[in-house]
C-alpha cells in the first residue's frame, strides 16, 4: 500500500540525522537553471525538519512576451531578486502569473512589480481581491484568469488548467501549447531528502513517498472524494498530455506525467498523512540542546 505518512516519517527521519537547529539567517536561493531552451527555473529549497526538503521553485517563459510564474518566498527576497535579474532584465516581463496566492509564491510580487513596469499580473480573481486586503492592488494592471481561460504572449498560447489537487481556491496552473509543459502550481509537489535539479536524480521509492505524502498532508479533502470521481480530474491532464511538469514543489520532470497520475490516483484510498504535533516539535527542539 502507498505510505503517506508524515509524522512517523518525521519522527524516525530525526533519528540519526543532524541534530535540527532553527534557521538564524536566509539559507540562499539555489543558482537558477535553464530547464529548456525557452525556460528558467528560478529553485530553492526549503527545509522540513526531520523530513528532508520541500522544493519551491518560480519559471520564467522566454517567450515573445516574457512571463514570470510565481514569485517566491518572502525570506529569499534579495536572493529572488538577484536570482531573476541573472535570467531576465525584470523590465522585460510582460506577465507575472501568479498560480495562486500563498505566500511562497507571492512572496515578491509588489518587489516584482515595481521592477516590471511593463508586467500584468495574471490570476484567479479571488487571489486578487484576496490580497487586496493586505495592501493596494493596481487594477488596471491585473488580468483575471478562470480555469480555461487563455492568454497570448506572442508566439504561444498560455491556457489556465486548474490541477487534480491544490490547496488553495484561487489555483489556476497554466499549460503552455508551444512548449507543451504544464505549470502545475502546488500538484505534483514531494517532500525530497536533498535538492536535486531533476526528477531523475530521485530514488523511485523517495520520489513514491515524497509525493503521496505531500498530496495528503498539502490536501486533505483527497480522502473524502470517491476515486473513480478523482481518476476523471486526473484524466483532464491526461487529455492535455504534457510533455513536461513543472511543479512548484518538485524538480523539473520530462516523460513523468503518466507515472505521476498513477501515483496520485492511488492517494484518495491510502492512509491520511498525520501532521506533527507538540510531541514532534518537542523531539525536535530537543534535539537541539544535545
């Protein structure tokens, strides 16, 4: 049966393991990378105690008009910054799509902004008027995306796609027609035991787990859904059959979707993931004062 355990893992991960010690500084965004000819992965990696890594990963499409998915997190902002600068002149985007609005990937969306005066930003309405509440959003720059919903950025399409899981209401992945890859914002995510820059540099057995685990722990609601009701989301991107994932939360993958999809379909019937609870943080911190 496919694990999906996430305290036990965590627990028996500390064992043997360097001793968990709270982050005093901003650990630095990875080097940015070319994944195809026409995008970048902007990666980082953020760690989970006892667990491994959690990958957390924006995209820029060098296409006739450039597009910026995602923004990363807040604690990386100089180095988000620095990190996009090396792959585009921020000036040149001509979309920010945002998949949706948790903050590791709003993280630098008004920095983002300012430096692209020529960006729109592209995303679920609820997103937008949702981050309304924390400061000013200018109106006039957004365009509100729904699931089906396309843009034109010059030499290609980019069609909104609301993923098999997410996390968040306001989700819209996006599909790209000429590069035949889909950005999948939080679906497909896996907690990894160390940064890699592909898929194929996971062990199969890590990946299985990592990713069942992150499916259960990140969307709980997959337990409460009948599966053969879930196996018709699944074979919405089956339908679309990218080439690749670009997951928010997974190294790059080309050649995977179908393995993918197998592996989520069997989540709705596996055990719940069990978050940590004050016991795990206890065996964490204690770890610390040894």
């Amino acid at each position: 049966m496919l694990k999906t355990c996430f305290f036990y893992c965590l627990v028996d991960g500390l064992k043997g393991r360097e001793a968990y010690k709270p982050r005093k500084e901003v650990i630095p965004m990875d080097k940015p990378f070319q994944a195809t000819v026409d995008i970048e992965v902007l990666p980082a990696h953020f760690p989970v105690p006892g667990a491994g890594f959690l990958p957390v990963n924006a995209f820029v499409i060098k296409a006739q008009e450039p597009v910026l998915v995602d923004t990363g997190m807040g604690i990386d902002s100089e180095e988000f910054m620095k990190a996009l600068k090396s792959v585009i002149d921020p000036r040149d985007l001509k979309w920010v799509w945002l998949t949706h609005d948790d903050a590791d990937h709003t993280g630098n969306l008004q920095r983002v902004l300012e430096a692209a005066p020529n960006a729109r930003l592209a995303a679920y309405s609820l997103a937008v008027l949702r981050m309304s509440t924390a400061g000013p959003v200018a109106m006039d720059r957004v365009y509100w995306l729904n699931p089906g919903d396309s843009i034109r950025v010059g030499d290609r399409k980019l069609t909104a796609v609301r993923p098999p899981l997410f996390d968040n209401p306001t989700t819209i992945g996006l599909y790209d027609d000429k590069s035949e890859a889909f950005f999948s914002a939080d679906c497909f995510g896996a907690i990894i035991p160390s940064p890699v820059r592909s898929i194929n540099d996971l062990a199969e057995g890590d990946l299985a787990q990592g990713m069942a685990g992150w499916a259960s722990l990140d969307n709980p609601w997959v337990h409460m859904v009948k599966s053969d009701e879930f196996s018709s989301s699944l074979d919405k991107i089956r339908r679309i059959d990218p080439k690749m994932i670009f997951s928010a939360h997974l190294p790059p993958a080309t050649g995977k979707t179908e393995q993918f999809l197998e592996l989520l379909a069997q989540v709705p019937s596996a055990t719940p993931s069990i978050a940590p609870n004050q016991q795990a943080l206890e065996q964490m911190m204690a770890q610390t004062k040894q």
